[in-house]
C-alpha cells in the first residue's frame, strides 16, 4: 500500500495541537492595512482554532502531521 500524502496546502495553513485541536491564522492582513486600524490589526496577529465542525475534515488533510 502506498505511503498516504498530506496536503500541501493544508500543511502551510494549519498545524496540530494535541489530539483534537488544529492551529490555524486569522485572515485579512496580507494588504490594504492602511485602512485597519492598529487595535484590529493587533487582534488578526493572533492564532486562533479551527472550529469544532471542521477539525475532522482538516484532520484527514494532514494524516502525517
């Protein structure tokens, strides 16, 4: 049987925590970032969690991680 293969684009975009949590960034700060202002720009900087529904399906993408 052939060796099972992560997804590339899910191994850049999200990391496991544990068993049943997945690390994720907040969208929306890659560019017109003169218009936010610094408390919201402040608050993208942080991680946050993949939401409960979604963690078994983002768990199949990345089966070696």
């Amino acid at each position: 049987m052939a060796k099972m293969k992560t997804n590339s684009a899910a191994k850049k975009r999200f990391k496991k925590i544990g068993k049943k949590k997945i690390k994720r960034s907040k969208a929306y700060r890659r560019h017109l970032l003169t218009k936010k202002n610094a408390k919201r720009k402040r608050g993208l900087r942080a991680r946050t969690y993949i939401h409960v529904s979604d963690v078994k399906s983002i768990a199949k993408l990345l089966p070696n991680s």
